[in-house]
C-alpha cells in the first residue's frame, strides 16, 4: 500500500475526470458559438495568439527594419497602419508585439493560478487554522500594495528580462486566484460528496485532488480569462514607463510611449497603441464572461 | 461592535506591519551601492569608504536593520540621496495632488455611474440598457493610461479645449479646475463602466429578492422601494468597490499623473524607482500603503453602519 | 343565498420557461371566491398553489408569464394590466398576499417597526383625513393585531431586525401587516406551518375575525385539510398544476370524491389511528407531462378507465367537481368551463 500508489490512482482518476470533461467540452463549446458576444472575445483572443505565433508569417513587413525617410506616415497601402519614429511598420510591429507579450501573459496566468490555486486549495481545506490564518495574510500584504506600485518595485530592484516579468507578475496575481479557490473549496469541503469520500476512508489528498478540484476550476478559468486582459494591460504599462519591455523591442506599451512623446509629429501611434489595448481587453472580458456563462448557467442572467 | 472593529483593525494593522517588512526587505535587496552613486566613480577607495562608514553602511545587516526602523519610528525617512533634503516631508507634500485627483474622480464616477446604473434598471432590457450595456463593458476596458492618452490627442492636441500638461497657477481656480478635466476624465471611464455594471447587478438582484416582492405587494410604491429598500441594500458591495478602489488611486495613480505632468504620490514613487532612488521610494510606498490600509478600514467601518448584520453579529 | 362573487379565475395557465424547457406548474384553474368568504386550495409541494398565487399577484419571476385564462376581480380581467396599474390599484388595497417564505421576505436593514411605518405610511397616503390622529389609532391597531398574533414582547420585537427573528415570528408580522393593510382579498401562502399549534390556533382565529370583521375573503393556501376544514367554506384540492377537486368544505371532508382527496384525508392525523398512512410515491415531474391523469402512478383506485385519456373537471354533484374517471359516462358530463 503504497503513497506512490495512492497518487498514481489520483492521478488516473484526475485524467479520467478531465477525459469525461472534454467530452463535456463539446457542450462548453457549443455555449460559447450561441453566444455571440462570447464569440467575438473568442475570435479576439484567437487572433491574438495566432498573431504571436505566426508573426513572422503574418506582419507584412519585418518590425525592426528602418525606413527614416517614411517616418510618421499615417495609413498607406504599403505600410498598412502608418510607421513610428524610425519608419518601422506600425502594423507589424503591432503583432510582433503579441509575439513579445503573449508568452509572457500566458505563463503569468498559468504559474499565478497554479501558485495561487494550490496556496488557496491549502488554506480552504486547513481553514481556521494557523495556516490558513498565515496564508490569508500574505495574500492580504501582496494585494494591498496598489498593484502598479508592487510591480514596479520589484522591477526596479530585479530588473525586466522576459522571465522576470513573469514572476512578478505572477506573483501579483498570486492573491486573487488564492481568495477564489480558498472559497470553492470551503463551499464544496461540506458538500455530500466530499463527506461521503472521507466516510469511505479516501486519502487527503485524492479527495483534493479528484474531487475539490475539478468542482472549483470554473470561477478559477473564468478568472484566468479576464486576467489575460490584465496581464497585458500591466505590461503595457510598464513597458510605458520604460520598465517592461525595452526597446527595440517592439510592444504597445513602447508603442504609446513614442506616440507620446511624438504626439504632434503624429498621432497614429497612439491612435493604433489605444485601439489595440482597447480591443484586446474587451476581447479577453468578453471570452471570460463567455465563459462564465457557459461553466456556470446559473449565474447567466439570460432572459 | 467595538470589539469587532478593534479585532479588525490588528489585523490590518498587522498588514500593515507585513508590508512594511517587505518594503524594507525590497530595500535592503538593492542593486548597488548607495555610496557609489552619490560619488562619481573617479572618487578614490579612501574617500568611498569614508562615506561608507558615515552613512552607516559598514555596519552588520542587523544592527542597519534595528537602526532603520529606530530612525523611522522617530519620522526619519531618511535623505534623498543627491539633495541632502529629508524625505518624508517631501513625500508628503505630494499627497494632497494626489488625493484630489483621486477624489474628484471617485466622486465623479460614483455619480455617472451609479445614474447610469438606475436608469439601466430603470428601463430594463430595453434598447437603452442594451446599449448601455456594450457602452459600460467598453469602458470597462480603457484603462487608465490608454483613456489618458486618447482624451489627451482628442481633446488637447487636436481641439484644443483642454490643456494637457501641468496642473494650473496657484492662483487660478478656474485654470486649475480645467487642467483636472482631462486626467479626471481618464480616471473614471473605466470606474464609470465599472460601477454602472455593478449598481445594475445588484438592483436586478434586490428588484427580484423576496423583501421588495412583498414590499411591492403591500402596496408600496415604486420608486420608493428602488430608492428606499434596492439601493440601501445596493450599497455594501459599492462601499467595498469604490473605497478601495479610491484607496489603490491615492498610491497608484501613476500613469495619469505621468502623462499629465500633475506633481502627486503615484509619479513621486516612479521617478524614484527609476532614478534609483531608493528612500524616496520607500518613503512613498509606505505612504501609499498607509492610505490604503485606512480607505479598507473606513469601508468596513461604513459596510458595518450600513449593514446591520455585520454589526450585531 | 350565496354571496356575491368577488375574484373569478377562469382557465388559468402559467408557463415557466426554464433550461430544461417549458413546464406548465398551473394548467387551466378555474376557481371562485366569495366576499366574506374563505376558499381553500390544498395539496402537496409543489402542486402548483404558489405559483397560483403569484400569478393572481402579478408577482411571477421574469421567465414566467400567463399563458391563458382570466382572473377577474369584481368583473374586471386583471390579466391584461400593467405592474403600474397593479401598483397604483391592486397591490396594498384590493389584494395582498402573505408569502409562504418568511425569511428573506423582510428588508433585513431595516427594524420591524420602520417596515411596519412604512406600511403605515403608505396606508395614510391613499386614505384623506387627519394624519396625526389616524397614526394614533393605528399605532393601538398594530398593538392588538401583535398582540392576536402571539407575539410577546412587543417593543423589543419592533425595535429588532429581521435576522434576529424566528421563521414563525418573521411569519406572524407579516400575516400582521397584512390584516392591518385590510385587503378585499388576502391570499395566505401557509402562515402557520411554521408556527407551533397553540400560537397556530390564535393566528387562526384572527384570520376568522377578520372574514367576520371587515367581509374580507380569504384565500388560504395549505398542505393541511384539517385547518382548512376548520377555516374555509369552499376548498379546491390541486395536484401537479390541476384542480382535481373542488367544492364546498363540508361536501369534501364528508364525502370526498378523487383518489387524491381521500388520501390527503386518510394521511390526517387522528385520535383514532395508530398509524399514519401515506401517499406512496412521488409528485410527478411537470417537465414532462403526460397526457393521461396525473395522479395515475400514486392512485389507490386505478382502473381500467384510467389508462385512456386524462379526465375533466365534472360536476359530479351539484356545486362539487372532481377530475376523475371514475365519474365519466358519456350523457351526463358538465363541464366546470361551461362551453367552449
């Protein structure tokens, strides 16, 4: 009787679990498509993942490449978007830009649920006790800091290479997925099923596992969905201020810092950099709400 | 309830304690030495260490630790590090910059908002709450810079009905109310569409809640039941949003305060950090995190008047 | 002499729309109620009283609406009006209902006695006259309503919240506010299940002086025959959205003619039995209705008949109708909607 056995088990329930949920995917799926403003979000944040993969295929041009004496055009047939400072291509420094910034924002998603929801699973299943007690409290200290004031901190001691970015970032993130994932589990700690595993004498860690778990991911997908769009604002932001991406990079948040200070020259790289931001974080709201809608029907206010 | 609130407010200030350990960590983790870049490199190893030994430097962490925490108990935030001025008195004179814009805007959007929110409810599924709806989830998204910028080019560089940088002469009421529209107005779009959606929320829940049913059915009219019993009941989780989020502005409003070339906290705090200069920094974090903490506190205590549940338990 | 009709529900259909698709919780009701006079409707959880009740309201969730009939009130279709007119006519004067859930039915941030000021309030407002000394008299009129309820202790329970309340107490100030409002009608969604049977026989006998009191007619919502034997004159019995019984009280309790009844009555306790009987089996699920009777599965007195089509409502004796096949022979049916 092995603990290595009792976690193989786990685990091949948790596939199980996840097989038999994929299947409900299609149902998931089918949610989403009658559901248009859903639709539209998927559609934006698709787009912006095929545009950081097949950037090189896709940007007309390449975003590095200088052509000082086309500076500051506005919207031509040959640069579709305009140019910035030093001639470069608006438009494909626009998705070379989702081509910088889109890993980043998925491994802050992923590393801040997977920290987060595993602190929070923690201080649920231990709540009241002086665990729980210590993790709700460093949740409290993360997210008391203004969010901005916490990043930059860090950035300024630790720098703003790409991996860096991520774990700070996560680390912001940490809290929220925290707080949502200790409330599920108290919620579902008390449900039928959970006391039933427990009567029959499952281990800890199964019940975790292959019961609390899956029954808690919808809020926490739904938040990683809407903190796409976060994450991205954040590191445009950043960027903005000279601490995110450096030039010559290219990212939005470069993008609005030039149009800025440029903005008499020409007003086109604020115009595409706002236009961009805009689009993706209604994209990313859209698809969680999307997706709040189709894990939880409940809570849809449809008709 | 004394109680209550005397329990709640060791834990924030328990908070407080944690964040403040961790800034002086953060700082303490500090690229670089601080006597370096006060002297040039050319500066010989005789004179470095001189400073070194002056400032304090030499001295094993622990005592530099016990010494730091004694100096800030007795107000002493320490030096900007090329002017010799204190700190904290600068730091704090950047405050009430930021406390106006942040205020004004809380106050502004609360009010856009929550109209907006009623009137949606007002003509529920209607066309107008349908549109309000897209317009609201629009705004949601245009964050505070990128609305700073777009009302800048709009407004101030292409029509030209507001200035966009500086914050007015002394003197002049009417100049400084005008140079406050536009980073205002970036503050609140994406509170206004917050706060309408969530007003909205909440009064479709309490317009279908048991209480007005029977309120309704006893023949209490309308408007008296929306004003009186769904938006007393409204206000906790408006309470809770607003208040911190006026609470995170008081430190954060960074980006507004950058491009508007408005002196405040937010940008004190940035320029420090990009200029490596740390006790201004943590003199400013501090302070933002001290507004903070006691938005949350004045957001339970008025959660509590308003809720008697809370209260009495 | 019978007394003069006041509110008439004709052919009354509610449909809910719900994920699983439409379900039909009140499927053509015809019912009468006379002034002065207490009608009954009886039978399990779910049978569809609620909603009847609401329906008679307007006070149905936003995805359920009327699908046919009428409710006439007086001779006027209240059907086809808006929540203003409701408002401005209806709720507070004409009708009010008492909910059978007490405990979200309270505005739990305000205390008791500012609700009830608030009903006082709005009381003056639609009766001219002098308002100081009106709201000394009802200040004694709430007092000894209280007290006709039970409740003990008047001044700390006005002075409380609503979170503070037992279920029954919650109950019993909402039955009051009711009495004090002095509707035509008031519909009662079981006020006294929760109360306990001695403060349950005084609530019932203030529902009594009420009817006697001010003509009011009642309509008296309750899964218990017993209390509604005592209190009403005419009772109907539903079961899953149908009327399958209806007459007068007396007639029922003596000689009760569906199934149905005649069980909810065996079901009663009784100085003479040592063992409850009970309805085997379960309410049927309305989202999928079946086109023969209902109450089918669960019927003690099942016959051939019964697997044909589902019956109508027949007048099998004079003023007393039940839904059964028993009671269908092809020249002597009368059908409770007159004709169609």
């Amino acid at each position: 009787m092995g603990y290595g056995n009792t976690l193989q088990n786990a685990l091949k329930n948790l596939g199980l679990r996840a097989f038999h949920k994929i299947r409900k995917q299609k149902w998931v799926i089918a949610k989403i498509v009658r559901n248009p403003s859903a639709m539209v979000g998927a559609f934006i944040v698709a787009l912006m993942i095929i545009s950081a993969v097949f950037a090189p295929w896709i940007a007309p041009h390449d975003p590095l490449k200088t052509d000082i004496e086309h500076r500051f055009e506005g919207p031509s047939a040959h640069y579709l978007l305009g140019t910035d400072e030093l001639g470069r291509d608006t438009l494909a420094r626009i998705i070379y830009g989702a081509r910088t910034t889109v890993p980043i924002i998925f491994g802050v998603v992923v590393l801040g649920a997977a920290i987060g929801v595993l602190l929070g699973i923690l201080a649920g299943y231990y709540s009241g006790t002086f665990l729980d007690k210590l993790l709700l409290w460093i949740f409290d200290v993360i997210s008391t800091f203004p969010g901005i004031i916490l990043v930059l901190a860090l950035v300024a001691i630790f720098g703003s290479s790409d991996l860096v970015l991520t774990l700070i970032l996560a680390f912001w993130r940490i809290p929220s997925y925290g707080r949502i994932s200790r409330t599920e589990i108290l919620s579902i700690k008390n449900e039928t099923y959970v006391k039933a595993a427990e009567a029959l004498g499952a281990r800890r860690w199964r019940i975790i596992l292959s019961h609390m778990l899956p029954n808690s991911l919808p809020p926490i997908i739904v938040l990683g969905g809407m903190d796409l769009g976060v994450v991205v604002m954040s590191i445009a932001g950043l960027s903005y201020l000279g601490l995110g991406m450096q030039p010559p990079k290219p990212s939005w948040g470069g993008m609005l810092s030039i149009g800025y200070t440029y903005i008499r020259q020409s007003p086109w790289l604020i115009i595409w950099g706002c236009v961009t931001l805009v689009i993706i974080m209604i994209g990313c709201s859209l698809f969680s709400g999307g997706l709040r809608a189709s894990l939880k029907p409940e809570e849809s206010l449809s008709e | 309830m004394l109680k209550y609130f005397g329990k709640r407010l060791l834990v924030l200030l328990s908070v407080l304690v944690g964040v403040v350990l961790f800034v002086s960590t953060l700082t303490y983790l500090i690229p670089g030495d601080p006597a370096t870049i006060i002297l040039s490199q050319r500066a010989t190893p005789e004179v470095r260490q001189k400073l070194i030994h002056e400032l304090g430097l030499d001295l094993p962490p622990l005592v530099r630790f016990g010494q730091y925490w004694w100096k800030i108990f007795h107000g002493d935030f320490g030096y900007y590090m090329l002017s010799g001025r204190p700190v904290l008195p600068e730091v704090l004179s950047a405050v009430p910059y930021t406390f106006i814009l942040a205020t004004v805007g809380i106050f502004f959007s609360l009010f856009i908002g929550m109209v907006l929110g009623i009137l949606s409810i007002y003509y529920k599924d209607t066309l107008f709450d349908h549109i309000l709806d897209v317009l609201s989830a629009t705004a949601l998204s245009v964050v505070q810079y990128v609305a700073a910028l777009g009302l800048m080019l709009v407004f101030s560089v292409a029509l030209d009905w507001f200035p966009a940088i500086g914050m007015g002469d002394k003197g002049d009421i009417v100049g400084q109310i005008r140079h406050l529209v536009l980073p205002v107005l970036a503050l609140s779009i994406s509170w206004i569409g917050y706060i309408q959606r969530i007003v909205r929320q909440v009064l479709a829940e309490t317009l279908f809640s048991e209480y007005v049913k029977t309120a309704k059915s006893f023949g209490i009219p309308r408007r008296r039941i929306i004003i009186r019993h769904c938006l007393r009941n409204a206000v906790k989780p408006l309470v809770t949003v607003v208040v911190t989020g006026w609470g995170a502005l008081l430190g954060g409003s960074v980006f507004i305060e950058s491009i508007f070339a408005r002196k405040g906290l937010g940008r004190l705090i940035v320029t420090a950090l990009t200029q490596r200069d740390y006790y201004v920094a943590q003199a400013g974090i501090m302070v933002a995190v001290v507004l903070f903490i006691i938005a949350v506190m004045l957001a339970e205590i008025i959660n509590a008047v308003v809720d008697p549940r809370i209260r009495l338990e | 002499m019978d007394k003069e009709v006041i509110l008439e529900i004709r052919n009354l259909s509610v449909r809910y729309r719900t994920r699983k698709g439409p379900i039909m919780p009140v499927a053509n009701v015809s019912l009468r109620v006379r002034e002065g006079e207490c009608l009954g409707i009886a039978g399990e959880s779910g049978c569809g009283k609620s909603t009847l009740a609401l329906a008679v309201m307007k006070l149905l969730p936003p995805n359920a609406r009327i699908s046919t009939g009428s409710i006439l009130l007086n001779g006027e279709d209240l059907v086809p009006l808006s929540e203003k007119e409701y408002g401005r006519r209806i709720w507070g004067k004409r009708i009010i209902m008492i909910s059978q859930n007490p405990h979200d039915a309270l505005d739990p941030v305000f205390r008791v006695r500012d609700q009830l000021e608030e009903i006082l309030w709005v009381h003056e407002k639609s009766q001219p006259g002098n308002h100081t000394a009106q709201r000394e008299s009802h200040g004694h009129e709430i007092e000894r309503i209280l007290t006709g309820m039970g409740i003990p202790d008047i001044s700390r329970v006005l002075g409380a919240y609503p979170h503070q309340l037992s279920g029954g107490m919650k109950q019993r100030i909402l039955t009051a506010m009711a009495f004090f409002c002095n509707p035509s009608i008031l519909i009662a969604d079981e006020p006294t299940t929760a109360l306990d049977t001695t403060i349950a026989a005084q609530v019932t006998e203030m529902f009594k002086d009420l009817m006697k009191a001010h003509s009011t007619s009642l309509v008296y919502i309750s899964h218990d025959l017993a209390l509604l034997s005592e209190l009403s004159t005419s009772v109907a019995v539903m079961y899953a959205g149908e009327i399958v019984e209806y007459g007068k009280t007396a007639d029922i309790a003596s000689k009760p003619m569906h199934p149905y009844t005649t069980a909810l009555l065996a079901a009663l306790p009784s100085a003479s039995k040592s063992r409850l009987d009970s309805i085997p089996g379960r309410v049927p699920d309305l989202s999928n209705p079946t086109r023969l009777c209902q109450f089918s599965p669960r019927c003690r007195e099942k016959g051939g008949w019964c697997t044909e089509e589902k019956p109508e409502l027949l007048e099998v004796t004079p003023g007393h109708w039940a839904r059964c096949s028993k009671f269908l022979t092809t020249d002597t049916d009368r059908s409770i909607h007159g004709a169609r």
